[in-house]
C-alpha cells in the first residue's frame, strides 16, 4: 500500500461478511464469513484515495480507525445489514441514489436459503423434531447488475475442495451469468486465516491474478480498478 492515489475520486462500493435468517425468535442460521477480507479490501482501496460505502453484515470485521491513513474516516460510511431483506433493500437505496458507485466488490456470504417462514416467538426446546422449509433467496449479484449497469462489478464464486480446473469452470459459467467484470474464485477448503489462496478471471476466461493472501487479493483487485479506464 503506501503513498499510491489511483483511486482518488472514485466510490467503491463493498458488501463483506455474513448474512443470517431468523429462525424464532432467538435461533437463526448464517454462515462462517468473517468479513475480514471484504475489511482488506475496504482498506486498501482507502489508502488508494477512494471513498469506500462498505455494506457489512452482522459482526463483520470493518476497518478500525487506527488502522486508516489520516484522511481517510471521512470517505468511509459502513452500512451495517443482518438479513438478505436488509442487504436487497440497502444495496436498492445506495444504487439509486445521486452518488452512484463506480465499482461494486460483492464479496458478502449471502445465503443461498433461508426458512419459509419464522416463528415469531421462541420455539419450545423440549421438541424431538423442528420442520423447517429453506426456500431461495434472491441471486442479490443479478439484481446489482440491474440496477448499477454501468459499474465495474467483481463477484465471488465459493467452492468446497475441487481441483482448480473445476474452480475456474464453475466460476467463469457464474460471471458470465451474472454479467460480472471480473469473478474471484475461491476454494473453502485452503482459506486459512489471512491466508486465501484465489484466482481473478476475467470474462474471456484469462486469469488475471493469483494473489495467496487476503492482502494480495486486495491488492489485485484494486490494481485492475485502477486500471480500468472509464471506471
């Protein structure tokens, strides 16, 4: 990072971290995001002079303000979300506003399925069985190229323990579906700690990066922002 301002002027616009869905009234279900590589990325585009809209689910890492460079808390705003509702209807408000984004990072855990319906009050814990019905959530990358069609999108593909050829497969036939600029595609299985071993694909299928770490991912994408020419 350092003394670099190839970002300067630009809004990013991040989603980082998990999302959750009730289940009663104090029971839900989420996922294992943490958040801290959306904060990296969050960061990194700050020290390259961007403003940063960081839209983070519940207990995400967000950048500290001992960690931001001393101009820098004045172009952070975080919008905190919990539910995939609260995200449709957050990203909804911010990409329908006078200062549009000219990029969007997805890189949140959105949950793919969540119950049909919650009980609104604490469901007994003396029961052998719970029922629940999970239905679809909505494809939230879809409805971001929708309504922000001219902003520099990357997404995420996620995979569990496939070999590379089938990583890069599975996320070139997503950033393709999803109209995405570029797909980091990664593997559950070899994300250890600030480790985060990826791969950036553009939409011709070239591998435009292999960063290892979550720093080195980053690092990377904010390189190909920067170097895009009308972002």
């Amino acid at each position: 990072m350092g003394g670099r301002a190839d970002l300067a002027g630009k809004h990013v616009l991040i989603t980082s971290g998990p999302t959750r869905a009730n289940l009663d009234a104090v029971r839900y279900i989420s996922n294992r995001s943490t958040g801290r590589l959306g904060c990296r990325i969050a960061l990194e585009a700050l020290q390259r002079g961007a403003r940063v809209t960081l839209v983070a689910g519940p207990q995400s890492s967000v950048p500290q303000r001992a960690e931001l460079p001393a101009d820098a808390s004045s172009r952070l705003r975080v919008v905190p979300v919990e539910t995939v509702g609260e995200l449709i209807e957050a990203l909804k408000k911010e990409l329908a506003g006078p200062d549009l984004p000219d990029a969007v990072v997805h890189a949140m855990a959105v949950l793919d399925y969540a119950p049909e319906a919650a009980a609104g009050e604490k469901v007994p814990s003396d029961r052998d069985e719970w029922h629940v019905r999970l239905v679809r959530t909505p494809k939230v990358v879809r409805l971001i190229r929708e309504w922000a069609p001219r902003a520099f999108l990357v997404q995420f593909k996620l995979e569990v323990g496939v070999s590379e050829d089938e990583l890069k497969e599975a996320a070139l036939a997503s950033l393709r579906a999803n109209q995405a600029d570029l797909v980091v595609a990664n593997d559950q299985a070899r994300i250890r700690d600030e480790a985060h071993p990826a791969l950036i694909i553009a939409p011709d299928g070239r591998t435009l990066a292999q960063p290892q770490t979550k720093a080195e991912v980053a690092h990377a994408l904010c390189d190909l922002m920067a170097e895009r020419p009308h972002m």
